[in-house]
C-alpha cells in the first residue's frame, strides 16, 4: 500500500526558515509513522522557482535568475538532508520534466474545453503571485498588507467557474478533504461566493514556462507549482496524493484551484489536504518579508535536529498558530526531553546494567500488570491521535506513560529490592516492567525524534533497526528477555539555559552571514547576536546610518483611491518640503495633521507609490490591531533637528 504526500514547494525567494522547516519536519514524521503503519510512504518536496517575485529577488542581488534559483533550491535540498529529513522527491520548477508536465497539464485541460484567451486589468499582489478582484489601484493585499499594483494583460483564463457546484459536493461528500475543519468551513464559504475564471497566464514576465505555442505567455506561478506535486513522481504510480500538507494561507490554491485544474485535465485529485498553522515570533509570522526568520541549523548545532522536532510538534497544537522562542525550546528540552524521557532511560538501563548485568531479566507474567494496562492504552491513543495529526496530543499521551513508570520505578524501589536475596523477583518484575515500557515508548517516539530514538533502542539492544519496527511490534510482552543490552549513554544531557541560548544566537548569526555571502551581499560582523530572538542586534555605526529628523507637516490631502494613503508635504528644514505618502489615514483627519511636528526617516531610499514619490518615511508606532499612532515630542522641538 503506498502513502504518497507533500509539502508546498517552497519560494527560493529567501533561503529556508524554521516555517518552512515546521512543515517539512512535519512531514517527515508522517512518512516514518505511515511506514511504521506498513505503508510504502513517499515523501515530496521542492522549489518554487519562476515567477516576478523571483525575478526580482535575483536581480536584487545581482545575479541572473538561474544563478540564484541554482544557489537558494541547493539551500533548501542542503537544509533537509542535514536535518536528516527522509525526502525521496525534491523537485525544482526549473527541471525539465515539470516544465513539460506543466505544458501537457494546460494542453490537457485546453483539449478539454477549459481554457480560452481574454484581457485582464486589474490589481495585482507580485508577493503572493496574487490577482486581488475588486480592489482599486493600490490597495492593500488582503494577504500580506502590501500595496497591489494595476496590471492589464491578455492572457490565457481558465474557466474555475465551471467547477463551481463539483468543488462544493466535493467538500460536502468528503468532509475530510480539507483539513482542520475550520479551514474546510473557510474553503467552504469562499467558493459559495462564487468563482470568477482565473488567468493562468502572464505576458509581462519572462522568467517562467512558456505557454506551448504561444510563447511570449509564461504560465502563472501556481498553475506551474502545483503540478510539481505531480512532475516529482512521474510514472511512479503514486498519483493521486494522499496528502498535501501546506500552511493555512494557501489553502486557496490548493483546496480551489488544485482540484479544478486536475478535473480539467480528466485527472485523478489528491485524497486530502491538511492545512497547519504559523510559526510565530512574538506575535507575527515568521517570514522573509518581516525579517524575523530563525533557521534551523543553530538549533540543531545547540541542542539537535530531535529537539527542534519535538519542540515544534509538542508545542504548537498542529492546525493552530503557535510561539517559538528559544527560552521556550531550553525548557521543554530540559522537562520532557533530559528529565522525562533522558532519565527514564538512563536510570533503567543502568539498573540492568548494575543489578542483571546488562540482561533483561525474566519477569513473571511479563511484567507489571498496571503498567502493561496503561502502555497499551497509551500506545492505541497516541496512534489515534498521530493518525488524526494531534501529534501534540500524541505526545502528551507518550509522556504520560513516562511519568507513570517513573512513579512506579520510585514505588517499588529497586535499589531496595536488590539489597536482599528475597527481592529478586520482584526487582525482575520491575525491572522488565520498565525496559519493556521503554522500548514501547521509545517505538511511539520514533515518527518523531528518530535519531535518539534510535540510540535510546540500540542501548534497549533491540537487534531490528528501529525504521524496521511495524505498530505490530508495539504489543507488550515482546520484549525478549535474555537480551543484551548495549552500553548506556546519554541521549539528552541537561542544558544550561542561558549557555544554550547565546549559543544558538552566535550560531544563528553565523549561519546569516554564511548565507549572505552565499548570494554575495556583506555579511554582518559575524559577533553580532540577535538582540532577542529574530531580530538582529545593530551597533551604533549601523544605528547612525539612519537619518532620523524632526519635521512640521505642511499640507496633507487624501490620495485618490486609497483609503489608507496621505499625502503630506512636511517640511524637515531643508529649501523645498518632502512630499511623503504615509498610510496614515485611518487614523488621521488631513486637517488634523497640518502644523503638526513629526518624525520622519530623511535618508530613505524614494519611492513612488500611486505615481507619488514618497521621499521619506514617517515614523509611527502599530497597535496590535495595524493603526498607527504617530511618534511626537512634550517639549518644543525644532524643525530639522536630528534625532539621536
Ligand atoms: N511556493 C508557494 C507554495 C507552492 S506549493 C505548490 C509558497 N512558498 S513559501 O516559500 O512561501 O512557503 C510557504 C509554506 O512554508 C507555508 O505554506 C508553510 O508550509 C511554510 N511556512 C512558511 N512560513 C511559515 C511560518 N511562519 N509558519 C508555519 N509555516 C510556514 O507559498
């Protein structure tokens, strides 16, 4: 029986972060939990290469889009592989046979009466490759917040609208299709809003698969990744997936869009798609875009690619929003992982060591009867819950296990039993009781910390390599006894709080300069450590770059067809006043704001922004809920002064 599934097909826009190392982690441990299922489980994922957002991204550092596509897809395939994430599938968009696949997916779903040429004008999102229907000239993204820009192209549509009705019974037959139910219940309202036909084509990009005979069109971004899912595993007879794993923003595309194009074509759709949540960071999302990124290397130098895993699986609810932080991360690394697990494995393989010579003693009745009770009701939750993706409920149920036998172990107080000929049995009892719980438990832990599950099992002495163990072997009682164990080592040493943190800093902005220089941009002084976590310490020659000045609002108005936007002229002390566009106008009357002093970034790079240039920037502070509040002085400050 196969298992196939995915992750997106990442941007190589940035090099890879902990969110995309979330879902592949993820991932990973859903293709070792099938195959202990029985499963041939196989495991796809890649980058996403084409497109304007790319373009521009190589072009900001000077290279040619496949000098730059080239050294980011190496990072991502690079990042996996130490990480030692079991990927059998990494496809890059730029590869030969996804291009043809792409073409013969469009030629496909042309044949079949579902594509036609037409004119766009329109808004469009370059950072999430996005049409935005009825938005004006340069309103916000709905997704990211960032200003759309008008586009009028003819390009080839493809008529989404037909699939409609077939999209809503398919959610409603197969309510398991999208998964966690909110996003179903999202997916669901959208489409009864109605689906307008989708342009699957671009003329104003060069960077992307040509339409087949037609070829100054290039295809839309995500007409091209999506049948990557299908391109990675050509003739392998694994199609249809059996899961799509992606993050909740976009799930558009794939619950929507995905179906309907493999429809067109007459082809078979994926069996379900699991959309989790984000990997914040005090409060935001982790992203290239608000530069709060942590990678995942420091972690795994510091405390081992195990920790990162079981940190993010335990921690974040799978399907929700959750927290990283590196104190956070130290502290279950110190509870669950070196005083839970770590010590329940090394104090009962020493005991054997000490008290049996290293053999597993023979146990009347295999053991403790309580203990075998909970393990099997532990060992049957924690599959339900890994099968439903509750990995953090999983887990939870895991740990339960571990804190019952440490109780145990302390009840029946081996060190006491051994101390006379009278408790042998007993001490046999006990000891087996906890080696076989160990073994149980070490196997349930395996999707997720397999390196030291690994280590924790060959120590057991247990002779089948622990990727070879089926949920079968998982009965109590299999434990043999007579077996050897191996020398007992520790597998999770306790860390030092604060030690462990500033390691991770250093090595974090280690691995920043090292991809800076990769992409040849200066690499920050390499002692520079991240003031908390994400956000990079500066020194006072940075600080001083910024030319912070005191201003006085001479004029604003509204800019047309914005409804954020202001236009002021402010006056910084200079001959002629700046004209700064702010989106500032939620929360300011025009009027309000004339004579005003005000902040403004003097030395920022122009910009336009709906044909205004803006030379400058004014400075606010955000709410919680986007508004900004402008930054002011209680003392009489003149114009033009330097903030400091
Ligand atoms: N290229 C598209 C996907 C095409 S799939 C056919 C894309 N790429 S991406 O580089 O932006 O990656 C997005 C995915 O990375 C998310 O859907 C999620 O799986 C993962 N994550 C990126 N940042 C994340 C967080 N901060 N938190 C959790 N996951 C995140 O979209």
């Amino acid at each position: 029986m196969k298992f196939y599934l995915t992750t997106p097909i990442y941007y190589v826009n940035a090099a890879p972060h902990l969110g995309h190392t979330y879902t592949t982690i993820a991932a990973d441990t859903i293709k070792r939990l099938k195959t202990m299922q029985g499963y041939g489980a196989v495991l796809t994922t890649g980058t996403d290469e084409h497109g304007q957002k790319i373009e521009r991204a190589a072009a900001a550092a000077g290279k040619s889009p496949r000098e730059f596509t080239d050294i980011i897809a190496e990072e991502f395939r690079s990042q996996w592989e130490t990480l030692g994430l079991s990927v059998d599938h990494f496809q890059r968009t730029t590869s030969p046979n996804h291009v043809k696949a792409v073409q013969d997916l469009f030629l496909r779903c042309k044949r079949n009466g579902y594509i036609y040429k037409g004119s766009y004008t329109g808004e469009y999102c370059v950072s999430c490759e996005l049409y935005v229907n009825d938005a004006k000239p340069g309103d916000p993204c709905p997704d990211c917040g960032r200003p759309t820009e008008t586009v009028t192209e003819e390009n080839y549509y493809f008529k989404l609208s037909a699939f409609q009705d077939r999209l809503l019974d398919l959610y409603l037959k197969q309510p398991d299709f999208v998964q966690p139910e909110t996003r179903r219940n999202e997916v669901l309202a959208f489409v009864r809003q109605g689906l307008q036909d989708l342009s699957i084509s671009r003329t104003t990009i060069k960077w992307g698969i040509p339409v087949p005979e037609d070829e100054k069109h290039v295809f839309y971004v995500w007409f091209d990744a999506l049948t990557t899912y299908m391109s990675a595993v050509e003739g392998g007879n694994l199609w249809p997936a059996d899961l799509h794993l992606i993050g909740k923003e976009i799930l558009r595309f794939h619950a929507i869009y995905w179906p309907a194009f493999l429809w067109a074509a007459g082809l078979e759709i994926p069996k379900k798609i699991f959309a989790h949540g984000w990997l914040l960071i005090e409060d935001e999302k982790m992203s290239k875009s608000r530069g709060n990124m942590i990678r995942a290397t420091p972690i795994q130098k510091a405390l081992g690619a195990d920790t990162l895993r079981y940190f993010l699986l335990r921690e974040v609810v799978f399907g929700q929003d959750g927290s990283f932080s590196y104190d956070a991360l130290v502290g279950r690394y110190n509870a669950d992982l070196a005083n839970g697990l770590g010590n329940l494995a090394s104090r009962t393989l020493s005991m054997i060591h000490q008290y049996r010579s290293g053999e597993i003693p023979n146990a009347k009745d295999l053991g403790d009867d309580q203990i075998a009770h909970t393990a099997r009701g532990v060992a049957e939750m924690a599959l339900q819950c890994y099968d439903r993706l509750e990995f953090s409920k999983a887990l939870e149920a895991i740990w339960s296990l571990i804190g019952a036998v440490d109780k145990y172990i302390v009840a029946q107080a081996p060190w006491n039993l051994a101390k006379t000929p009278e408790g042998a049995g007993a001490l046999d009892m006990t000891l087996y009781t906890a080696a076989e719980a160990l073994r149980i438990v070490t196997a349930l832990l395996y999707p997720v910390i397999p390196a030291a599950a690994g280590r924790i099992w060959r120590q057991l002495g247990c002779s089948l390599p622990i990727e070879q163990v089926r949920t079968a072997d998982l009965h109590w009682g299999h434990l043999p006894a007579g077996q050897k164990l191996n020398a007992v080592e520790a597998v999770f040493p306790r860390a030092d709080l604060k030690a462990s943190v500033a390691s991770m800093r250093e090595y974090e902005a280690g691995e920043l300069a090292r991809q800076q220089a990769l992409l040849g941009k200066q690499a920050p002084p390499a002692t520079a450590p991240a003031a908390k976590d994400g956000s990079p310490q500066i020194t006072i020659d940075d600080f001083v770059k910024v030319d912070l000045r005191v201003g006085q609002v001479k004029s604003a108005a509204a800019v047309k067809g914005a409804n954020k936007l202001l236009h002021l002229q402010v006056d910084i002390g200079e001959p002629q006043p700046r004209s700064i566009v702010a989106g500032i106008a939620e929360a300011y009357q025009p009027d309000a704001l004339v004579g005003r002093k005000v902040v403004i970034v003097a030395n920022l790079a122009p910009r336009k922004l709906r044909g205004l240039e803006s030379q400058g920037m004014i400075v606010a502070a955000s709410l919680d809920n986007g508004s900004p509040v402008l930054a002011s002085f209680l003392e009489e400050v003149p114009v033009g002064a330097r903030l400091k």
